[in-house]
C-alpha cells in the first residue's frame, strides 16, 4: 500500500508576497516539535517556491529580509502563535512548540492558497484545548465502522511504526489536532495488553513520532484489565488491590512510554465491563482511575454512551435517547479534574439528524468533551459524499441555556463557560490504509475539517471546505466552485433520501448501510419509528417519554409541543399522524416523498457536476470519486424507493405529483 | 465430543415370541454388508435380549429352532428381503446383500417394539430406488445450515475416519438410507481436492466404512474443477480438453475410492460456476459429467436450484418461482441415462409452506429425485420442533396429472410412473457432531423418518414417529402418547406463528432464523409478500407471473383461482385484500390474527406435555430438549407479535376479539 500526502502535497503554486526571497529559518531547533515546523517549511517553501531556505538555531539569529524566525516567547495562551511580516521577514511567535508548529502551517496555508504575506499580521489561540481523534482500529489490522481499509497503526497483533505514521503525525498537526487515541474503545484481545511491556517498545517510538509533532498519543482502556491481564479476580474501583494495581500500573506505562496523554475508557456499554458489575458508579470507575494517572498528568476521557442494548421493542417507556443523562447526571460534580466525560453529539448515535446531547447544558461541574464521528457509519460509509463540519457547526452552535450567555455547546466544550481546560471535541476517524486515507477522496475534507473547526469553530463550513480543497487540487476555480457545491450539498442530500424529520436508524443493523425501514424496528436496540396505518414518531413530550424535559428552558417547552418543535427533528420528539401539515403546508407524507425525490435529484446534480472536473483533478482521484459517485446515484435511489414505497403501501396514500413509487 | 447411539441403543426390553432362544446366526459371512448385518444381530440379542448368538458361515448351515438364517436368493426387486418366522426358525431372504441388512434391521425393530414374531412373515420392497442424505458440511469442520454442532466428516481439511462413522453408517442403514453426498453443494477450497490423490487414501477408507453398510459414497463436485485443480483455463463442457480431462479424473478417482456412487452438482446457482459461462446447457454440463462416469456406473445427480438471485425487488414480472421450471422443462429428455436431476420439494426453497415444484409432473423424460430438508433452515433451526415428515407426505401424495394413475410425486420419483430405477428421494441432512446428532433430540425423528419414508412411503407419519419414540426411548405410554402429541403438532404450530397462507420468508435474511417481515421485502433474492395497507400476496395467476400456468390441468385451474386454490397456499399464488373472506367466514387478516395466537397456545401445550416427561426420558435428553423447549416458547411469542404488530399497524384494524398487538 502506498499513500498520498493528502491536503500537504506541496505542489509549485503561484504565490504572492515577500515569500519568494526566504533563504534562511532560525528556530530553537533542539525542540524535536520546532525542528519539525522548521523543516515542514523547508519542505514546504522547496516544493511550493521552489527554493529551500537553510535551517539556522535561533542563537545565530540576524534580522533581516528573507527570513523566518520561529520564537518562543509568552504571552498568548497555550498553543496559540501570532504570524506576521515586517520588512520582508517574517515571525512566528508562540508561547509554546505547539503554538510554533501551528503558527508554521498557518504559514504553509498561505502559500498554499496563494494569500499574500505582506504586512500579515494574525493571532490565533485554538478554542478548544483537546482536539482528538479516537480510531477504533483493532489490533489484528481490522478497524471497527472502518471504510477506508485496515488500520495503519496495527496489524497482526504488532505496532506499525513506518513513515506513515510520520505522515500521519504531519497530517493531523498541520489541522490543528493535538491528541489521537489509536485503539478502539472496544478493547479486546491483543489491544488489552498495549499497557503491558509486551508492547512498551514499539509503543514509545510510535509515541514519539507522534510527540514530535505536537500530538498526544491516547489509549483505549479495557477496564477489566486488572483481571484479563491474569492477576486479579476483581476490577472493582473500590477494591484497594484493584486501585492499587492500576496505580503500579501506571506508573509502569508512564515510565516506559513518554508523551501519553491519558486513557479513554468505553465502560459498562453495549457489554464491556465497568463499574456496575460492582454495584459502583462511573465516578467511582473514572476516579479511580485518576487517581492513578494523576501523578503524571495523564486524563481519564470517560464516554457517556451508556444504554440498555436489550430493550424490549414492545416496551414505550424506556428511551434509550434519556439514557445517557439519566446515567451521569447524577454524577456531576463528583468526577475528579483529570476526568472528562466524552458525549456523543446526539443521545443516539451519529445519525443524520439528532437534537443536541441534553448533557450539554445539563452537566455543570463536569469536564467536557464533545465526541463526533468523521467515520460516516450511519451517513454513507465514504461510499457516499456527506460533509459533515455543516452538521458540527449546528451542534456546536445550539443554545442550551445552562448560562445567559456563552451557553452554547462550543462555549461548553472550550471551556468558557465554566473555566474548564480540560475539555475540547473528538472525532471517530475516518482514515484506514487506503492511498488516499479516507476511501473517498472527498471524505479528507472531514478529517481536516474536524480539525480546523475545533481550533477555530468560528470558520464557517464553507471557508473550510474552500480551504480544504484548494490545499488538495490547487487554485482552479471550477473545481473549487463545483466541489464546494457538492460538499455543502453532501449533507441535506443524504438526510433528504434517507430517514426523514429526525427519525433515524432505517438502516441495515449491524453493517449500517442502505435502507431497512423496520430493520431495527423489532430489535432490541432501542431505536424504533412506531410507524403504522396512520402516523410516524416516537413521543418524547411530556405525554411520552419525557424526554424533552430533559433540556432546560426554553427548550425543553419548544422541544415539547409539535408546533415549536423544529421540523427536522418533529419525528424524533413526537409521533404525527402522516397527514399533519408542516409549515409549508405539506403533509409529512408528501414531505417524505418530496424530499426522497429531491435527495436523488440532488445526487444527481452532484455528479454531474463532478463529471465536469474530468482533466482537472489527478486521474486516479477522478475515477476513484467517479466510482463512489455511481454507486452512491444508484444506491440514493435505493433509498428514496424503499422509503416511499414502505409509506405508501402503509397509508394507501399516492405522491401528489404522480411520480412512481412500487 | 462423545456420541449416543439415537435410536439404535439397545437396552434390554420386554419382547414377545420366539426370539429368546435364539443362539445361532447362519449368513454368508465373507460379504461384509452381509456380516455387518450378522454382527448387529449380535448385539441387538446381546443388548436386548440378552443372550449373543454364535455367528456361522452360511455353509456350515443346518435347520432348527433357535436358528436365524441369512440368505441370498433371487426373486424380489433390489434390496427387498423376505422376513419369516417358522418353528422357531427365523429367515431373512434377499435378492442382494442390502436387502439381507434391511431385512435384518427389521428384525431388530421387531425386538425393540417388543413385536411376536411368532409365524410373522413379511415381505418389503423399497420404493425408492435412491434413498440418500445430503450433507452440506465444508472441509474446515463448519456445517452450511448446520444446527447441531461442526461436522465429523470433517476437520481442518482432513477426512475423519472414526468409531463415529460406523455409527453413523449404522443409523443410516438402519433407517433404510443407501447413499449419501458427505461434502456442501457449494464446494470451495479444499473440498475441490477431494478428487485428487490429497484425499484419495482417506477418502477410500471413510468409503469402505459407509460401504461395509450397504451405502454409496456420493461426492459434490466443484464444476470449475478442471480450472480450479490448475491445469485448464476452461470449463466449457463441449471442449474436448475438458471432456478429456474429466474423463482421466473420473477414471483416477473410481480407481482409487472403492464404492463410488457419482456426483452432486450445483451449477449456475447462487454464485456458482456452470455450463451458461459458456453459453452451453444443463443438459451439455450433467452429460458431459454422465459422460465420464458411465464406465463406473457412476452417476450424476444435477440440482434444478437454479434462479436469478440479483433480482430488483421493483420487478414484478421475474419469478423466482417459475425459474427452476423455465430453466429445465426445455430439456427434457435431453439427459443421459445416468443423469438424475434433482429437485426441491417446492419452487421456492424449503419454506414451511410452498406448492410442489411443478417441474413433477412437467418432466416426462428425466430422471428425477425429490429434494427435501431434514435440516431445519427455515424451519426453527433444530431449536424449534418440527417434525416435516407430514409435509414430506403431502408433497409425495400430491397428484401431478402428468398421468392418469401412477401420477404423485411418489409415483414418479419411486421410478413407477416411467418405468425409472434411477430416481429416489434426498433429504439435506440436519446431523453435526453434537452428542445427539441432531442438536434438538426430538429432531432425529427427521432424519430416521426420512429414510423410513422413503423406503416405505405409505407409512404414516404417526406410524413413523411412533416407531421412532419406541425405538429411542423404550415402550413408556406416557412418552409415546406426549411425544406423539408434540410431534405431530409441530409443523401445524410453526406455520401458524411464522409466515401466514404459503407466502413464506418474513425472516431475518442471511441467517433464516427469526422473524423479520420486511427482512427480504427490498432485496434482490426473488422473495417478496407486497403487502401494503388494503392486502397482501403474490400474483402469480394468468393476470400476474403466469406461474400458476406451469402446472397440468387440473391444478392449474384450482391454483388460478383464489375461490379454488387451496387456503394454505392462497398468497403464494394470489394478492388478497385483508378483509377477503376465507371459507371459514373469517377474514384473512383475522385468520393471521388467530393462527399467530394459537401457534403460541400450542406451544405452550406442547411444553407442558414435555414436562410430564421428567423423569421418563434420561436426565440428559430431558434437559437438552426443555432448554430448546423454553427458547421456542419465548421465540414464538416473538414471532406472534412481529407478525401480527405488522399488519396490524399497516392496516390500522384490530383484532376482533381484542387481544394485545402492538
């Protein structure tokens, strides 16, 4: 398997500025991460440009045109840089290596973009203090809701440690990311034993790529590891010897593998073990845990996905959606400083369309973390185009009222609004050992997207999406006109010919794609339509599951009652009869059918509109895009036919427009 | 694993007549078939009565009580024996050694079923010429649709050759069966290499096994195997290269495997390679085969199980039904005379309910073999109980028309209806290596009645399933009466809580286990019910696929229409509003209703029966079949309540007398 350098192929661009003169760099350059900024602009300036300029250590520093100067310096707040040019040189100061780095690709970008430099003056400090990945790649080479190939951190059982990796590393910092945790958090077999010497050797040069770029290496915990590992027979948190197990046994892997950031932890969920076993509480699990890493600054990110997977599909009172809340929020305020809990998005899982996550806004004394997934699971598996940062940006833009002000979620999970710095968003990845990392070439732009939005969630989908490309293809202005209408067009198509008005799920169990209306309907999973003869929906008001009252206000009120509620989510929060008319006057049945014919229509635009990039895109990117794009014309109809034609032989009711359904 | 002995454990009984003072057996003791059964006789005395007569050669034979006597003599049909009893001698008489064995295992039934003997004189032809097993087990120890544990033909590739093979080869000569197919239709990986020197030694050793008990060994081929095997770049049946080279291997492999009865092959079927890759026939593909084994007297057994498995569930013109049909009525006559085509009992494939196979009664020229399955893919999985010898009868009874008498199935398959010796029944096997063979204990009676069926088919099925709970669990009425009570309901509850009036499927696809109404509704596999609001079913009349057609007068006409078709089978052939009117007054959606809450009744009747055997049957099979038994009673409320929750919310109708549907 080869690979491509993605968004950092530095390909000779038309550039402005003062940037053609640079011949010297000075910088710290005994700091492995400015050493990596430094010869990234190396790199960058000799691919771009064309010249390479000469690495220099800042002690022989001169003033002068033509030259960089990396600098630390304090002032701004960690990992923030300020970028500026003054006669023909150009400065970047930070108060830390990270800054430094990020302040570098800043740099890269405006070459990249062809932006001029002159009399540039720009500061910036990421809002959000973790910017994670979490990779659920398994050990044997398999990656779990992996569409993009196997896992280039493992295979048989063994640590990749290649350029790849390298590659990787320079991937993700020039995004912004600065933590990655490389196992999946269903930690099973081999994975159980990434904390033992077995893996300790291979673990620390992997680390150390990765620390030399600023990033974080994490690790998904098994929490029954003090009895898997052979020497306990309990893992209750409470239990001296269980504590004190994992105290030795941090200090253990702390010692033996440097840059660790920490450890996260999928406990008591879809049947991994946890602290309930032991009638304990995940404060007591995550606590526990703390403690143990605290002496070396290390975070326990504990996630939130916790839900009876056994439900009786007859039963209408339980609501996996409340579960996730009724669960923590009793626990706020009792989790020690270096625990985060990490909430998904949603209360479901990564559907198309989900209200906020109602811990947000709930918790108030709790560190926070957003958790999203790049990996498109229930959003076309990288087979389909669906970019996601439109979708993010809403999340992170949604009220919950917890405060008058600074009360959104992007205010939450940056730490704003309770003075928190240990917070920040995380992303499942998307990546495998496919060429082009992603599977689908345009599925990159969620990768760097994720990244660029958690330093900076005041970009709009758009300028990310525009920057994403032109860093990819280059400067022509059709192919950044016509693949920023597909992007931004990716998301509302794929809710259009898929589950409608926020219902979700629809899909296939267990792989999760293409369309299977009662597919989870009689299952045990807690994801149910309850459509029948005459209406469609799950009542969460307070006539149902009470799951809106779980919001605060005024929320709570407008999520209550069908005539507030957002339209996108009516399904979600109430069960409607089929003809009740939504704002523009349609019925929900003729919304469905509409919208699963404009979904088509609108995939079809998109391709056609792909079709005229053929010549200006590489070939192999064209064909391998092409591909997927016939697929996804083919399988959107799928679905827009099995949806419409499931409605329409449950009401008897016909589209108004006569177009065929079966 | 250890292994039980079914219905041939010989344990001491009450019996009746002459046989306790038997102590002489005469019999022709260098033909192993004939000392096989010699030495069965043996043990059954030793086992049940007692005492173990002396075995004699036939030479040293001299008249007189105590004495039984096995002796070859012309004059019955093959494998026919003559069982009489006089003054106190007992004679088994055959035209042919097989006819000894059967002969002697009716004798041994007789001891069991505590049967006089006295003046007792029978004499039995089997009916079926070809009584044979088709067992779906792969080389690497896992079993296609195998419900009661790995296989123990197979292991890791290897060919087992043990204790267990005898027994096997025992049960299976005791039940009458005289071939058997050890290797999946579907051959892949090593199984293609059964016909090269690999296995030929192990191969040849398995075979004497089964052949000492009178049954030939029958392999499935791989129809790529002259690629496959890596020496030609062709399959085409008219290439003389590969007629030449399957001459040579068939030359090869009856030479190296003694006792070789032919071949079993799927061709151009679900994935399978076949003769169409290269524009040739079924007939080309059998005959080239035939072709190559006729020196042998080998024969080729060719499956009709050959359908468009891509099909868009938007067709309503394509029937997968009628494709077994329009795929080989134009062949007729067109095969060697050592070709048999083998086909299922139903066009569909062994659902609890389907029409004959229409291609009885249109084949007037063919060899022809019915396909039924033992193994329970469709029908509960050995984890429900169904007993399908009733289901087997009414296909054998079922009047085809293609003569004016001599017209069933049974006629036509047992050879009578055109004067045929190569035909006869297949039953895909539903036996692992669980230590009951058959995972449910209550399962056996499939397969000891599929050979007993076929050898005599106008036994009952209540005959047939006495005589198995006798043989298997000694003479207690209480057993009987209750086991009896639970068998002969089994296939009538299954088919009232599953799919209703012979439209089948409605389960999870893939596995086949459990309810799932729409799991094949929008798939490509040729299966769909149509139901919407107003009614449900399959036009397959002159106004819809024509299917009906395809079947003589006068059941074409019955079948056509819903007035005349017969009420199980009514969806299968007609789409039916709900409130049709069935001729018991009720509407068809009321009759899903009650058959959904009976089936449900019946196996709660049907448990508690069972627990009145406690105590009666060993501890074991008690507890086996009850862990079964309370699985089926949870499941089959499953399957009520899906089904009926179904068409209740499509079509918004309750159930007259008010039960719970959700």
């Amino acid at each position: 398997m080869g690979f491509e350098q993605a968004w950092l192929s530095y390909q000779k661009r038309e550039t402005c500025g003062v940037v053609k003169n640079i011949d010297r760099i000075y910088a710290s350059l005994q700091n492995p991460v400015i050493r990596s900024g430094a010869e990234e602009l190396q790199a960058a300036f000799a691919g771009i440009i064309g010249n390479e300029p000469v690495l220099y250590a800042d002690s022989e520093y001169e003033p002068g045109e033509g030259t960089i100067r990396l600098l630390v310096k304090e002032g701004l707040k960690a990992e923030g840089y300020h970028l500026f040019e003054e006669k023909g040189e150009i400065t970047v100061e930070a108060p830390d290596a990270n800054g430094i780095l990020y302040g570098v690709f800043e740099l890269i970008r405006h070459l990249q973009l062809g932006k001029n430099l002159n009399g540039k003056d720009i500061t910036k400090e990421p809002v959000m203090p973790l910017r994670m990945l979490n990779h659920w790649d398994n050990m044997d080479g398999s990656i779990e809701r992996g569409y993009s190939g196997n896992s280039f951190f493992f295979e048989d059982n063994q640590i990749l440690v290649n350029d790849r990796i390298v590659t990787y590393a320079r991937l993700l910092a020039s995004a912004g990311i600065n933590a990655t945790v490389i196992n999946n958090v269903n930690v099973k077999d081999s994975a159980t034993w990434l904390i033992t010497d077995r893996y300790f050797e291979d673990l620390s040069r992997f680390s150390q790529i990765l620390g030399d770029y600023g990033i974080k290496l994490f690790l998904s915990l098994n929490y029954a590891a003090p009895m898997e590992l052979g020497e306990l027979n309990s893992a209750d948190p409470l239990d001296e010897k269980v504590k004190s197990w994992w105290k030795h046994k941090m200090e253990e892997v702390f010692r033996a593998v440097p840059n660790l950031g920490g450890f996260l932890i999928k406990a008591d969920s879809e049947g991994r073990p946890g602290p309930f076993t032991y009638n304990r509480t995940h404060a007591d699990g995550a606590n526990m845990l703390a403690e143990a890493v605290e002496p070396y600054g290390g975070l326990i990110i504990w996630r939130c996905f916790v839900y009876n997977c056994r439900q009786d599909w007859r039963d209408r009172k339980t609501d996996r959606a409340r579960s996730g809340y009724d669960n923590f929020i009793g626990l706020d305020g009792s989790f020690r400083d270096n625990v985060i809990l990490q909430i998904k998005n949603g209360p479901m899982d990564f559907q198309v369309r989900e209200p906020v996550h109602p811990l947000f806004g709930g918790l108030t004394r709790t560190n926070q973390m957003l958790e999203v997934q790049i990996a498109q699971e229930y959003t076309g598996q990288q087979r389909h185009v669906c970019y996601l940062i439109p979708m993010f940006k809403e999340v992170l833009a949604f009220r919950t009222y917890v405060k008058e002000t600074d009360d959104t979620v992007a205010d939450i999970v940056s730490g704003k609004t309770f003075q928190q710095t240990r917070c920040g968003m995380a992303a499942v990845a998307n990546t495998g050992n496919d060429d082009n990392w992603t599977g689908h070439d345009l599925a990159a732009a969620n990768l760097y997207g994720f990244g660029r939005l958690a330093f900076e969630p005041e970009l709009t989908a758009e300028e990310i999406a525009a920057e994403w490309i032109t860093l990819t293809y280059g400067t022509d202005e059709t192919v950044k006109e016509e693949l920023l209408f597909i992007l931004m067009n990716s998301w509302p198509a794929y809710e259009k010919y898929t589950a409608p008005l926020g219902i979700g799920w629809m899909v296939n169990p267990n792989y999760h794609y293409g369309p299977n209306v009662d597919g989870y309907e009689y299952d045990r999973w807690g994801t149910y339509h309850r459509a029948d003869h005459q209406g469609i929906g799950v009542d969460r008001s307070h006539s149902g599951t009470g799951y809106a009252a779980l919001y605060r206000e005024p929320n709570a009120r407008i999520y209550n009652a069908p005539e507030t509620c957002p339209e996108e989510l009516l399904l979600f929060f109430h069960h409607m009869p089929y003809n009740y008319k939504l704002r523009s006057g349609k019925t929900i049945l003729q919304y469905i059918y509409d919208t699963h014919f404009e979904g088509v229509e609108l995939v079809d635009e998109m391709v056609s509109r792909f079709e005229k990039l053929k010549g200006k895109l590489p070939d192999q990117v064209y064909e391998r895009a092409m591909e997927r794009f016939l697929h996804q014309k083919k399988h959107s109809r799928e679905w827009r036919d099995q949806i419409n034609t499931y409605f329409y032989r449950k009401t008897g009711i016909p589209d108004d427009r006569g177009r065929t359904i079966y």
